[in-house]
C-alpha cells in the first residue's frame, strides 16, 4: 500500500516529533512524516502531502494539489469555509477545544486588570506619576454576562463564579443550564438583559449573528460604570460605536483582544485611551505550552484515525 505524504507545520519539539511517528506507526496505511517550518517547506513537499497539520494558509491551499485532509492547529476557520478555498474533496478539521485554559486566563486577567484599573495605572507609571486614580469595583458581588459559552466562556464563567461573581450566560441555541451558570439565555434576549451587568465578556465565533452585535444601541443599554471585553471575533463589537462610549462615559473601559480590522491600525484613537487595555490577538495562539499540548493530542489521534480509515474528530461543516 502507497504510504501517505504528512507534512507537519507546526513547533515541535524532539519529543512532540516521536509522538506524532507514535501515532503513525503501525496503522492500518502506512505514512512518512516530514516536520516543517512554513517557510522553509518547498513547493514540491507542499504540492505532494496528502495530510498537512499545522497553519497553513488558506490562500495557498490550493497549491497543496494531492491534499486529501487539512488538520488545523486553531478553532476559527473563517478564511477556509470560504467556498472554493477548500476543495470539497478535502477534509478540514480544527482544534477547537484546546484554547479554553489560554483564553479563559486572559478573560480572568482582563477583567481584574479592568475592575483595579490597570491600564491607567500603566500609563501613570510610564509617566512616573503616583496620582491614585480613585474608586474601583470588584468581581466578587458583580454581575458578569459571558457571550459564548462553549469551552472558553465555560471556563471563564467557572473562574468568575469562583470568584464570587454572579454569572448570566448567554448561547446560540438553547441547552441545559450549566451549575456554574446563575442564569442563561439565547442571544436574543441579551438588549433587556445587558443592563445589569458590570461586565461584558464575549467570546463569540464568528457567525453573522455576532457581526457587529455590540453596535451602539447595545453599548446604550451597559449599565454605566461598566466594562466590556471582547477575545472572541473582532468584528462582533462596533469600534466607533465603542469609542462613543467611552467618550461619553456610558462605559468605565474595555479589554480588546481583537478588533475589526486586525490589526488595528495605528492611527486609531482606540491606542490612546487609558482605561482600554489592547493586545494584539494574543489570548489563544500556540504561546502557552499546554494549548500547543492539547493541538498536538488532537491532531495526533486524528493522524492515527485518519491512516486507520476512521472518522476523525473536529470536522469542520461547509
């Protein structure tokens, strides 16, 4: 039996390496590995890899021209359900669910550094300026609304509840309420409900019902004083809208992890904003070792699916 071509795109280390042989090794179709950096894979060994693993563009997907399975190393998959970026032969799989202790944390710092006003005092230090900066809320006793409750806002709802917060949840479709979860609705309900929270988390996919879903008629309704975070989709939160807000002092800050476009650009006055924290789309990515642990175990288990003629886990729906 013809072995199968595996290109591995990803940052591995001489262990990770063994594993994925491991994984390989001693199934039912035979395949030989070959571990790359994007840059430095040639044209050929893109163009005869049946598997490519790893974060592979979607514009150069169809120079991969024997590709028979896309295994890629992050959740989103916008750029690639695309139709016509993908071939419909092509199996595309994602790593969802190995993001949610990365991203969870940098909602939980996020929304300490906003309640204790870090960003200002950031830019107090910067200035060597020793001006208290008054007042700050707490988690604990807060009302916090988290936008998305699958394996990040799970996570993050469980920490902030640990805090003491109280905790509404909102989803697409309607499911059994979680323990950790006060209240929970769909997102149709979130214009009457939006008002009494002290922070708004979003951690949405990217689907037209989050295009620009925190547009200014719901940034009206936040309760005054409060904040907003968004380490979901950049274009779910209206940046002028968001502007105008602050501006106004309807909201007390905002922690944005992305924005629409990304970057953002430098020139916008979004930078200068003290009581806004901006990172630049840094709460996932592979920079935490566990999460590049937990895109390795799913993309070997399904290497090892994949060369027994299994189904594979993560298939993503075009």
């Amino acid at each position: 039996m013809k072995e199968k071509k595996i290109l591995v795109l990803l940052p591995v280390t001489e262990e990770d390496k063994e594993y994925f042989v491991s994984r390989a090794s001693g199934t039912a179709q035979p395949g030989r590995i070959v571990f790359r950096k994007l840059d430095e894979a040639t044209d050929e060994e893109i163009a005869s890899s049946q598997i490519i693993i790893g974060r592979f563009p979607a514009g150069k997907v169809k120079t991969a021209t024997s590709l028979e399975w896309l295994q890629l190393p992050m959740a989103g998959t916008d750029a690639y359900v695309v139709p016509g970026v993908v071939p419909d032969n092509v199996i595309l799989t994602n790593s969802a669910g190995a993001y949610g202790l990365a991203v969870s944390e940098y909602m939980l710092a996020a929304s300490l550094s906003l309640v204790r006003r870090f960003p200002e005092y950031a830019r107090r230090q910067a200035e060597s300026n020793w001006k208290p900066m008054g007042n700050i809320t707490s988690i604990e006793g807060s009302t916090v609304i988290v936008l998305g409750l699958g394996d990040i806002g799970g996570r993050y709802a469980k920490k902030m509840k640990a805090l003491g917060a109280y905790v509404i949840g909102f989803r697409k479709t309607n499911k059994e309420k979680p323990e950790y979860v006060d209240e929970q609705y769909t997102l149709d309900k979130l214009p009457e409900m939006i008002g009494r929270a002290d922070i708004v988390s979003m951690i949405l996919p990217a689907t037209e019902e989050a295009k620009n879903l925190m547009d200014a008629r719901l940034l009206r309704r936040m309760k005054k004083g409060s904040y907003l975070i968004n380490a979901g989709r950049g274009n779910a939160v209206d940046l002028k809208a968001l502007r105008e807000a602050l501006d106004e002092g309807r909201i007390a800050g905002a922690a944005l992890d992305v924005t629409s476009p990304e970057p953002l650009p430098a020139d916008d006055p979004l930078w200068k904003y003290e009581n806004v924290l901006i990172t630049p789309h840094v709460a996932g990515n592979l920079w935490l070792r566990q999460t590049v642990q937990n895109v390795l175990r799913i993309a070997g288990n399904n290497l090892a699916r994949y060369l027994n003629g299994e189904p594979l886990d993560h298939v993503v729906k075009r």
